[in-house]
C-alpha cells in the first residue's frame, strides 16, 4: 500500500494531456480560458459624452460665474449612434447625448443640469474644468493591453467585456470527456420497481455523473457490468475505444473473489499506476492508464468512491481544464480532541460551523461508516487525519472542502 501524498504524486506524473479548442462566445460561459486575451481595439473606441448635456468648446466656457452665465448657439445635436456632421466653432454648442461621439472642435461637454435651453440658444451656468464629463479614446485601455488571463473562468463579467471588443471565437480548455462502468451483480437500477432484499439500488451513477458534471466534465454515457470478467473486459475495451481522458469504474476493484476490475483493466491493454492506499475510506483505489485515458477503478461503497472522487478525480479533471489540481481548502479549529487511532490516514468527513468574526470549527460527524450515505450528503469538508495524529482542543487543522 502507498501514501496517500505518494498516489497523488504518481497521478500528477501521469497527467492526461489537456486538449484545446475555440469556441463561440454563446457557448463558452463557464468555460477556463486556454489563452490570454489581448485588447484587439482601444476601450472606449472613440471619445464620448459621459453625460446628457451640450459639447462646447472650454475657452467659450471658462470665465461663467453663477451670476454670469455663457450664452451659445445651439447648431445640432450628436445622438448615441448618430454623430455630428459639422464642427463645433466659437460660441457654438451641439447638444450630446450619453456615450454619444464628441463633435470635432469641442472639448467639454456641460450636463443638461448645469444649462438653461433658450429656443435656440442654451445658457451655461456653471462649469468645472476643461475636458469635463468627457470619456477618452483608450481611457480604460489601449490596443495591446492584457484584457483577460488565460486560466480564468468565463463567467457573466468576462463574456461581456470580451462581447465588448469584438471577440466572438474564443480559445478555452476542451471539456474533460468521462466515461463510466459501474459493476456489481447486485444493483439495480435506482428508479427500478422492484427490488429483492438482496439487491442494491446503483446510487454511484447518479452521484458520478453529477460530481464529474460539477467539476466540469462531459460524462459520455454509463454502462453497467454484473460481476463478470469477460463482459467487463469487453466494456473497458469499448470505454477505451472512444479515448475519453478518464473511465471510472465503480465497485469491484477490492481483492474479492468477484472483483474483476484490475485483471479487466490489465486484459484491456491499461497499465497500472497503483492500487490500494493507505487511507479510510478508499483503500481499495485502483489507477491504470491507456495512452491518454486515466482509469479509476473506485470502490464501491458510495462513501469511498465519492471521497475517492474528490481527492484524486476531481483534481485531474481541475487540470483537464487548465486549473490548480490543489484541493480547495480552509482552515478550521477543532473544538475537542479528535485522534486517529488507526494505521490509515483518516478522511474525516467533518461540518463547519461558522460564526461572525471567528475562525470556523469543526463539528464531528458520529456516523462515519463507508457505507453511509449521510456521512457525506451533510459534510461539509473533511480533514486528513494521518495514523497517530491527535488535534488537542483548539488547536487549528485544514478542512477540505467537498
Ligand atoms: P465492491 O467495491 O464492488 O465490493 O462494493 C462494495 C459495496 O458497495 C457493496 O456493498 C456494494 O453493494 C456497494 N456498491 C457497489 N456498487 C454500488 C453502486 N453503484 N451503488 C451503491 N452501492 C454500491
Ligand atoms: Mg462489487
């Protein structure tokens, strides 16, 4: 049996390669950045009115007191989308609207607050400054400039200001493709009628399918095998074939005289990475590989599988798509003494409770069996508590989080 820091190792030097391709801004949302993006044009791309009001020229402008206002011509208007033809000369103003272009020859712009309209005149009361209510060419940035780092989530901010310069094709990381077998004579399917008393209802497909979809993953589809070594050969084979980047089966990777995972695996051309760890739950974890598909052969007890998932899958499918394979974390304190007092390391599901202004503890879960469902359904996290290791009261540990 290996450590759980030397499983990890051995993955991370077996990486499925992450695969690249361009996609449509409508389909990237929540999809990671594979390049960075550079501005392709100056924000804003022509200068512009910040306010409602009249474009002027400031030497017309600058000696109005509250007492003497500046009387101008108003010779025309420049609309959001439809510009001013002409130039602004002396004691002329266009009226302007927000974000519309700034004639030439004026480079002020009043608020329509800070007027009076005369028919065909407008009276200026106040002013600031030259330049005033004014958004420049290449204020925000110019061409060139990094816009976005690659590695960055697309989410709601991103999309639009890349929609924003113009860029419709975007280059992100593939999604992870998943395949899954699940094995076991004994299930059935979840939403089946009938169940004798000795059968098992399959609830790893549906947590499978659903944690890969949370990571990011495209699950391909799901077979289920009974115990049986050639049709589990001939499914690994056919799982293989379409060369998804993992396949993860569940159940039957234990040394029983039924688990048939390892020498299926073995049969169907996947060379072995590790199996079995020091660690509770999940001993049983079995990784192979074939050319670029990873295999995990996860044990079938839900608990293990999923916490096997979240330690070792989720992590690969995280670099699948350009990202950090460190799992998310927080430090907790530990309000009693919690030791492990076995030669394994524990992963201890654990809740958080979280009060204003103090560090979060953590609250022992009692029902920590493998075969427990609620042990994770109500966790938040879980520590990784090594053989031997005691927290004493108070005293401060990192809290995976689930
Ligand atoms: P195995 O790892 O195949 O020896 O399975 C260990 C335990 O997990 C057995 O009690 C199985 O019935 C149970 N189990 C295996 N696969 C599933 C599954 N897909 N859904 C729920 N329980 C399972
Ligand atoms: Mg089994």
């Amino acid at each position: 049996m290996i450590s759980i820091n030397e499983a990890f190792n051995i993955l991370q030097d077996n990486l499925p390669e992450p695969a690249l391709e361009t996609v449509d801004l409508s389909q990237a949302w929540r999809r990671y950045l594979a390049e960075d993006i550079l501005a392709p044009e100056p924000s804003p791309r022509y200068t512009n009115s910040a306010m409602d009001g009249y474009a002027v020229r400031w030497q017309d402008v600058m000696g109005t007191t509250p007492d003497q206002p500046t009387l101008l011509t108003t010779v025309g208007e420049s609309k959001a989308g439809v510009p001013f033809a002409g130039t602004v000369q002396a004691c002329q103003a266009v009226r302007i609207s927000t974000g519309a272009v700034l004639p030439e020859g004026a480079d002020t712009v009043i608020r329509v607050e800070d007027t009076r309209e005369e028919r065909d005149r407008v009276a200026v009361l106040s002013v600031r400054g030259r330049g005033q209510d004014i958004r420049r060419r290449g204020e925000e940035f110019q061409t060139g400039e990094l816009l976005l780092n690659r590695g960055i989530q697309l989410r709601t901010r991103q999309l639009a200001l890349l929609a924003a310069v113009g860029i419709h094709q975007v280059p992100v990381y593939a999604t992870p493709r998943i395949r899954l077998l699940v094995t076991g004579t004994e299930l059935v399917s979840s939403n089946s009628e009938s169940i004798k008393p000795y059968q098992i209802r399959d609830s790893n497909r549906i947590m499978l399918t659903s944690a890969c979809r949370d990571a990011g993953g495209l699950v391909l589809g799901c077979d289920h095998v009974g115990d049986d070594l050639e049709r589990t050969v001939a499914a690994l084979e056919q799982a293989a074939a379409e060369e998804p980047d993992c396949l993860l089966c569940s159940g039957g990777v234990s040394v029983g005289r039924h688990d048939h995972v390892k020498r299926a695996a073995d049969l169907a051309g996947f060379q072995e990475l590790f199996w079995r760890i020091r660690q509770k739950p999940g001993k049983p974890l079995f990784a192979a590989r074939r050319k670029n598909t990873l295999l995990f052969g996860l044990p079938g007890n839900p608990v293990s599988a999923f916490m096997c998932f979240v330690h070792y899958v989720r992590p690969v499918i995280a670099h699948l798509q350009g990202r950090s394979m460190a799992h998310p974390s927080i430090t907790a304190r530990a309000p009693e003494e919690i030791r492990n007092t076995g030669k394994r390391t524990n992963f201890l599901r654990v809740r958080l409770k979280y009060e204003p202004g103090e560090i979060p503890q953590i609250v022992e879960m009692n029902k920590q069996g493998s075969h427990m469902l609620s042990s994770i359904t109500h966790a938040d996290g879980y520590i990784g508590l090594e053989p031997g290791e005691i927290l004493s009261p108070g005293s401060l540990k990192e809290v995976f989080l689930l």
